[in-house]
C-alpha cells in the first residue's frame, strides 16, 4: 500500500452556483453533549463540560453549506416553544433560506443528547426526534414544487421510509443521501437506484449491502454493491482509516491529518457538506474528496456541531494549503 501527497487542485468562479439551489430536508435539533474531563465512570456523576448547540444531520449540512456562502433551503420542521424559536432565528443569521422552516404548535423541538467520553469520542447518545414525523409528503408537497432539475435535495435518514418512497418519486432533481445511523440506514435501501450520492460510514453500509466490512477488499466490495444498485456516487468514510470514494469507473482511497480533534460530533454532516459543494462545481471525484475532508477537518477541530469560524476564504485558503495533508492511497 503507498501513499502520496496530493497536488491541491482549486475550482475557481465562486462558491454559490447562482443557477442551482440546494434543499436539505431532514432533522433539526437542539444538541447537549457532556464532555467528560477523565474515563467515564457508569452510574455515577462524571465531572465534565456541558455545551449546548443547535444540530440535527440536516441542519447541520445546512448550516455547513450556508457558512460557504452556497445557496441552501432547509425543510424540517420545529416546535413553537423557546428552543424553535432560538433555532429559527440562529438558521436565518447563518444565511439560511428559512421559509420552509416550519414551526408547529403543539410540538417539542426535538432534542440530541450526546455523552463524549475523555478523549472527546461519543460514548452515549439519547435523541426525542418525534416531530420529524410531521415531515409528511402532505406537508411537503406544495414546498417540493418549487424545486427545479438543476437543484439538489439533502435527504436525511431521520426521514421515514414512507416520506422516502414518496419523494424519490416526485423530485426531478439529483438526490444525495446520509443515513445517517445504522438504526435508520434501511430506510434508504429501496431507494438507492433513485440516489445519485451517498454517503454512509462502515455500520451503515454494512446494513444497506447485508454483509459486515472487516477488511480493504470489503470496502470495495460494499460500494461496487452500491453503485450495482444505481447509486452514482458512494462516499464511505471509515474514521481513522479515512474514505473510499467510488463511481462506476473511478475509486479514490484518501487519508487525512486533523489539526486536532475537539469534538467528531458533526464532523461526518460537514464532511457531507464539503463533497456536495464540490458537486456544485462539477468537480472531480479527486474534488469531492478534498473538499469533504477539508471540511470535516474543520469541524473537528471545535466542541460545537459546526465549526463557525469556517469563511469561504478560509475554506479555500486551507484547500490551497492543504492544511488537513490529505493523502491518496495507493492500494
């Protein structure tokens, strides 16, 4: 196995794409995540630090988009109590187009409670994300109308099986998909043929091609099953060991070297976001890889969801510089 240095390529002529939009349908949330200061100790208090931040997958991928200046909708939907509110207005000051960002009585907006053990990885996470179920193809029909060939549509698994099926047949634009857990990933197995990207980790591939991946030729083998079942593009990240990028007549095995870790919550959304900005620009696979790492390097190296330091300039600035030392494997 060889690994090179990659040559950083730009895409020039902006980030936001005037002529196409994109429109995240999927969760949006309230995150608590208690980072422990030493080994986690069960059924005791464990001393630690407490933040709180706004998430959800689909939110998350909305807000990466938006601190890159792309043009982006996001469709979920909130409750009409103090958390919704703090939400709404947090998604409009970001750049957000919040139209669609509905907020309903009678609902709690949902909430992701996650506990990081002292090395900042998740150990534990609890989510009430009842009011997704309100994500209906009633409710969301007359707001899908608007959307054009052109654009592009973020589905998330929070989604259900139903409001799945039932916008894959409606859309008429190319759709990317995160399944965003292995719990949810089967909701997205029927519509692989309609997807033209997807982007699962190792557990989540594993339940959509029904075989586990222990080793390199599994994870070949796992996005050849993908692409088979009319996928165009396969994103499969694998933590440490990186991503493996797949189309009918093209893989890429790339690495990468945060500049330091803070937090991974978040860090597989901006991933997301980072190769869905790359698609934009029409780039390369090669593109879609350095973008997607370059961001989740990025949201690695803060405690909160996503990393709001991140600018286009500096973005592009780190893509140049190529900060995260993103490296090609040669297998």
């Amino acid at each position: 196995m060889k690994i090179s240095r990659l040559q950083p390529r730009m895409i020039y002529g902006g980030w936001g794409n005037m002529s196409r939009n994109v429109y995240v349908i999927g969760g949006a949330n309230v995150d608590v995540q208690g980072f422990a200061h030493q080994d986690l100790v069960r059924f005791d208090s464990n001393p630690g630090t407490i933040t709180t931040s706004f998430g959800g997958v689909g939110r998350n991928i909305a807000e990466n988009l938006a601190r890159l200046h792309v043009s982006v909708t996001l469709i979920s939907v909130v409750g009409e109590d103090a958390a919704g509110k703090a939400l709404w207005e947090h998604a409009q000051a970001c750049g957000m187009d919040t139209r669609f960002l509905l907020r309903l009585p009678y609902h709690s907006t949902s909430h992701y409670l996650a506990i990081m053990d002292a090395h900042h990885e998740m150990e534990l996470a609890v989510s009430d994300m009842s009011i997704l179920d309100q994500l209906t193809l009633d409710l969301l029909r007359p707001i899908v109308q608007e959307i054009r060939p052109q654009d592009y549509v973020v589905l998330d698994g929070n989604l259900s099986e139903e409001t799945l099926q039932s916008l894959i047949s409606i859309l008429p634009c190319r759709m990317v998909a995160d399944p965003i857990s292995a719990h949810k990933a089967i909701r997205l197995k029927s519509c692989l043929s309609h997807l033209y990207a997807i982007k699962p980790n190792r557990y989540e591939a594993e339940v959509l091609v029904g075989f586990p991946l222990h080793s390199e030729a599994d994870y070949h083998r796992a996005v050849d099953v993908l692409l088979q079942a009319g996928v165009q593009q396969v994103w499969l990240t694998l933590g440490e060991e990186g991503v493996l990028l797949g189309t009918v007549n093209e893989r890429l095995r790339l690495t990468f070297t945060p500049t330091s870790i803070q937090s991974a919550t978040g860090a597989g959304d901006a991933f997301f976001a980072g190769a869905l900005a790359a698609l934009l620009h029409d780039g390369s696979l090669m593109d879609v890889g350095r973008y997607a790492l370059t961001s989740a390097g990025f949201a690695l190296a803060t405690n909160k969801t996503v990393n709001e330091e991140v600018t286009p300039a500096l973005f592009q600035t780190a893509l140049q510089n190529d900060s995260f030392r993103i490296k090609e494997v040669i297998l």
